[in-house]
C-alpha cells in the first residue's frame, strides 16, 4: 500500500513556506468557516480521532448512509429527514472530511469498514443494518456486506462504482486516461490547498448541487487542505480498495440489493451498473431517467422510496418467520 509519495509531501510542504502570506490567510478562513459552520451531529471518539455522526430518527433496522469519494454527512441532506420516519438512520463524515478527524494512512474500503464498525459500536447502533451507499461508497458498503452478513438486511446502491472500475487488471486505455486526469486533477489541489488557491478558483472538495445552508456548509468545509489530502490519498488506495472487493466473499444469494442507476450517464458506466446485477439472487435495477450521479441530490425520492422498499419489505419478512 504506497500513498501519498513523499516528494508530494515534501513539495506541498515547500509550497506552503514559500506562499506564507496565503498559506496565513488560507489557515485563518478555515478557523473563521469552522466557529460559522459547527458540526450538525456529535463527534464520536474512534481510534487516535474522532468521527463526525448524524443520527436520526428511532426503532427499525439502522440505516447507514454512505457518501460517495469527497462526500460528507451533509450529501444525505434531502434523504435522511424523510427516512427517519422508518427507521434510526446514520449519516456520517469519513475520516478526513466534513467534521471529523484527519485520516491515518492510506483510506481503502476495508479500512473503512472497520472505522464504521468502530462508530457503530461507539453510537451504540444495534443490527440489523441497511445499507445505501453512493458511488466509491458504495464499494465500501458491499465489503461491509460482505465481512459482516449476519448484521445486514439489505443494500441499496446508488449509482455505485463497480469495483472493477479502479482494478488495475481491468483498466482500458480510456479509463486509465480518465484515472489520470482525475489523480493529477486532486494532486494538484492537494498541493495548492494549504495556499487557498482552491478556495479563490471557487473549486472544493464534495458535491456542488447542494441548496441553502447545507450546500454552503459543505463548501466551505470543502476547502480545507486536509479535504484534499483526504481525497487524493482515497483515491491513490482504489485500487487496494478493489482488491479487497474482489478478494472478499461473495454476498448471501438471499440479500436483496437495489441498484439504483442514474440514466444520464456514459455508456461504459451504464454497463458498469448491469454488472452489479449478479451481485445476488435477488438483485434488482431502477433506472432513474432524469438523474445525474448524484441520485440522492438530484431525485431523493428515487432514493427515498428504493430505502422505505427494503424496510417494509423487511419488517414483513420478519411477521411472516414469526
């Protein structure tokens, strides 16, 4: 597992010194966003740090709400009020982004699975668990899956990545293009950020299609260097991450999957989506036509709806062994 090199860090670092008057104001912005925009949820001790967790709702299987490469608690915003309704539902901040603590190493799926673990334990969230997992989290929500199929009751994909996406392996030219763009893309922000040069070009890390408060609290957490950091070094780990994915066990043929699919996307990554469906026996697609990727921003109620499914569906099948 290799991460961030160290001439990387060395240049950031030397970057940072030679740009002292923006690196000063860059730091004092950050201190000034962090006393306007506070945590929404509690910081739970996990490890050396602390995550950020917001839990709603009560009784029913625990949702678990997990945001796609960037994202943040706050990208469930339009989804988690209304699904509260159902059940205790839990959104949260990986290590490194929004409100919790910087990560340690390099962030790969089976890494974060065990921080979530540890912050389950910590939030005292009994199973059953359902999980939703947005694009990379998505992965991650499929390892959980996969480690621990006692806990899980179902699992909903939106607009997931296909681990196959990120496996060396696997790679076409055109996707080892687009990788690269996309790591020189996040390189340079990792080594620019501590200067706040992200933060004048108007470029954070995480969604931009949030409204109101939220989408303005996820900007200006978004501009912080260790967001960056946090995602150039998740994604230098995607392909351990998909070699975990595809060394772990496969999923109980009788878990029930949603995939969730947004219809304007490229065709590759439609064909990514018809891959997830042999997940399991009882794995099923819902194309949501009018969507981009981001299915639980741009349609919640697709989102919504495919969650409240497996949850009714669920306290039925447990009427019916009774």
């Amino acid at each position: 597992m290799n991460g961030i090199e160290a001439k990387d860090r060395a240049l950031r670092g030397a970057l940072a010194i030679a740009g002292l008057p923006l690196s000063a104001v860059q730091a004092a912005l950050s201190r000034y966003d962090a006393t306007r925009y506070g945590p929404v949820g509690e910081l739970v001790p996990c490890g050396d740090g602390q995550l950020h967790a917001i839990v709603t709702g009560s009784g029913g299987p625990t949702v678990i709400l997990e945001s796609g490469m960037g994202g943040c608690s706050l990208d469930w915003t339009l989804v988690q009020p209304a699904l509260s309704k159902y059940a205790t539902v839990l959104a949260y901040d990986r290590a490194g982004f929004g409100w919790s603590s910087s990560a340690s190493g390099v962030p790969t799926c089976a890494g974060s699975v065990e921080e979530l673990r540890e912050l389950l334990r910590g939030l005292h969230l009994a199973p059953p668990y359902l999980l939703v997992g947005h694009s990379y989290g998505g992965m991650i929500m499929q390892l959980f899956a996969a480690a621990y199929p006692q806990d899980v009751m179902g699992l909903v994909l939106v607009d997931a990545a296909h681990a196959g996406r990120f496996a060396l392996h696997a790679d076409s030219d055109a996707r080892r293009a687009e990788r690269a763009k996309h790591r020189s893309r996040l390189r340079l922000g990792y080594l620019l950020a501590p200067l706040g040069i992200p933060r004048y070009m108007k470029q954070w890390i995480g969604t931009k299609r949030l409204p109101g408060d939220a989408g303005r609290a996820v900007r200006s957490l978004g501009y912080r260097s260790s967001a960056y950091k946090t995602a150039y070094a998740e994604l230098i780990g995607t392909a351990d991450s998909a070699a975990q994915l595809e060394r772990a066990p496969r999923l109980p043929p009788h878990l029930p999957v949603i995939v969730l699919t947004a219809g304007r996307q490229t065709a590759e990554w439609l064909a990514s989506q018809r891959a997830l469906l042999r997940l399991t026996e009882r794995t099923k697609q819902i194309v949501v036509p009018d969507s981009w990727h981001a299915i639980h921003i741009h349609q919640p109620r697709a989102v919504i709806e495919a969650v409240a499914g497996l949850i009714s569906a669920g306290v039925a099948g447990v009427m019916m062994e009774e």
